[in-house]
C-alpha cells in the first residue's frame, strides 16, 4: 500500500480521501527540514504547500518517492528538473484559488477606490470622522494584465460591476475574450496608457519580472490605480512608491510582496503608505479554496498512481 507523508497543514478531506482509498497517511504539518530528510525514505507521495524546500538534497534521500503533490498552485519550491530526472511525478491544483484570488482582487479594487483602509484608519486611531472622496469603477476602464484563469474570472465581475474590461496577453486570447464582451489590446504601453485600472494576473518569470518599473510607471494615466494579487516581483516597489508620490498613482493595491514580510526600505514604506491596501498574501486563503485544493490534489495523487476513489 501506498505510504503518503503530508507535510503541511492542509484541509483534512485531503488526509480523509486518501485514507478511504487506501492509502496509509502520516499528517505531520510543521515537520522540519531534517526530519523530512530523514524520514522521506519511507514514503510513495509527498505533499507540501510553499513552506519547504524541496530541492536535491531532500530528493536524494526520497528512494522510494513516486509523487510530489503541492496542496496549491506555486511550484517554486520544488526542484522540477531534479525531481523530473529521478522520475518522480509533480502535481499541483492550479485552478482551485481562481475564484477566492478574484474576489480578493475585486475587494481590493474597490478598498482602493473608495479608500477603505486609509478612512478607517483615520477613525480608528484618532477618532477622525473624515467623509473623504473616492472614486467609481462603475464606466471606468480596467486594463487586465494576464488572460488566464484569475485575470478571466476578475474580468467577469468588473463587467457586471459595469467596466469596460480589455485584456492584454502574450498569447491569443482574443477569441475568449471577444465572446465575454472583453477588448483586447496588443500592446502593453498602449494598453496601461488608456486604462482607469491595470489588475496583474501574470505568472512571475523573466519576462515578467518588475513589469512594473520605473521606466514603466511613466505609462500610467494620473490617478490610476493599480492592482496586484499575482506574485510582489511584477512590480519594483521603489517605482510603485514613486508613481504614488508624484500623484501618478491614486492608490496600489496589492495581496503580495517581492519579500514577504516585507525586507527592503521601499517595501516598508509601500505598507505604511496611506493610499496603499495590502494584505499578507491570503488571496486562496478561504475555506471553500482551501476544500477545493485538498479535493483536487487527492485525485491527481491517485490518477497518477491509478488509484480508484474509495
Ligand atoms: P494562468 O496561468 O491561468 O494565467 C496567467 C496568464 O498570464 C496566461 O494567460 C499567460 O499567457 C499570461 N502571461 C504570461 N506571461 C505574460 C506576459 N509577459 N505578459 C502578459 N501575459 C502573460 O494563471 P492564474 O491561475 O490566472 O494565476 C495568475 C497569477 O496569480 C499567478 O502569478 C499566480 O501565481 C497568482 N496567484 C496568486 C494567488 C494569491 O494568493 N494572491 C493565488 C493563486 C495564484
């Protein structure tokens, strides 16, 4: 029978599924780097989220190892190359957080627009009653960086709150885009120089790396306002704080940092700005997310092993 190690906290249907299907499962969330290398031996199916590194070391040490399974989407944190070479199988869920990510991005969007977090805050810690204005969405124009699965779904709730959403990609996206009323816009300049609101939803590579630069930030319209719950790295924080000092930029709003928590001085001082909304990266933070990674995750660890549901 098939040995599973769960080395992360995951939702326990996960841990439930498998055992009804066999599998013989030890759920040790919190377990060190040591301790996995020493016990990794013993197990067929390996599953983490983002904390551990699972790199060469801990993979020499896996001989019996069939499946990595990464209870979420990122795959940084494991060696591909390596694991592909010593035949092990990785699996991921990518589509479970696409619609929690969304609404956060929505929620986010309109936190900035009407300057939720700087009001409140002004109440809350000098009880200043402020009736300060923001913005509409309602007619503006979001420019959606990234037509993929998040970038599509925000797409769909910025239009049924009445925006005019075009989408820019590096793939043709246009056919999809044309049957959910969406534009589509071929170049980037062109397309963050027209846009009320640019959402990122790209996955973090070379070519995406600081898409958001200081030669970039100069493409903006004054007063526009940016979003970004893809990965902190699309955007260089030092020119994200200087689009916002020089007025350029209404507001940012953002579920991810280059480095979370936050390292640089720039980033510091990202956080504590009163027209930026930031959360700690909980963009598949919910329950019903959550059910869906651990669901989808214990059928792509028996698909691959070709196990039958129980
Ligand atoms: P996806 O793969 O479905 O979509 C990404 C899209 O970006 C694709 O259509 C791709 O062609 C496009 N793209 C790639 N490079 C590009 C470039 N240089 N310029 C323009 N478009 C480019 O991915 P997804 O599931 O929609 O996820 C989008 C992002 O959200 C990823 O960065 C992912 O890591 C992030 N994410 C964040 C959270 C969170 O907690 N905040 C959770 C899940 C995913």
């Amino acid at each position: 029978m098939y040995r599973v190690l769960v080395a992360d906290r995951v939702d326990m249907v996960l841990v439930d599924m498998l055992r009804s299907s066999g599998f013989e499962v030890d759920y040790r969330p919190g377990i060190s780097r040591d301790e996995l290398i020493s016990i990794i031996g013993d197990y067929d199916v390996l599953v983490v989220r983002g904390r551990l590194r699972i790199d060469g070391e801990v993979l020499k040490a896996a001989g019996r190892l069939r499946v990595i399974a990464r209870a979420g989407v990122g795959l940084d944190n494991i060696d591909l190359d390596y694991a592909r070479k010593l035949g092990v199988r990785v699996v991921n869920a990518p589509a479970a957080p696409t619609q929690s990510v969304a609404e956060l991005t929505i929620g986010l969007m309109i936190a900035a627009a009407r300057r939720v977090v700087e009001l409140n805050y002004m109440l809350r810690s000098g009880g200043v009653w402020r009736k300060g204005y923001g913005v509409e969405l309602y007619g503006k124009r979001l420019l959606v960086v990234g037509f993929g699965r998040i970038g599509r779904r925000v797409a769909e709730i910025a239009k049924a709150i009445g925006m005019r959403v075009y989408a820019y990609d590096v793939v043709d996206v246009s056919g999809v885009a044309e049957a959910m009323g969406v534009g589509v816009v071929g170049d980037l300049r062109e397309g963050i120089g027209m846009a009320d609101v640019v959402s990122l939803h790209v996955p973090l590579t070379p070519d995406t790396y600081h898409m958001v630069n200081s030669e970039t930030i100069e493409w903006f319209r004054e007063g526009a306002i940016l979003v970004n719950t893809s990965r902190g790295a699309v955007v260089d924080a030092a020119a994200v704080l200087r689009g916002l000092e020089e007025g350029r930029l209404y507001a940012y709003a953002a579920d991810v940092l280059e480095h979370e928590p936050p390292a640089t001085e720039a980033e510091w001082r990202l956080v504590r700005h009163p027209r930026v909304v930031l959360t700690p990266h909980i963009g598949s933070q919910t329950r019903e997310a959550q059910r869906r990674v651990a669901v989808e995750t214990a059928k792509r660890i028996m698909e691959v092993l070709g196990v039958g549901q129980g």
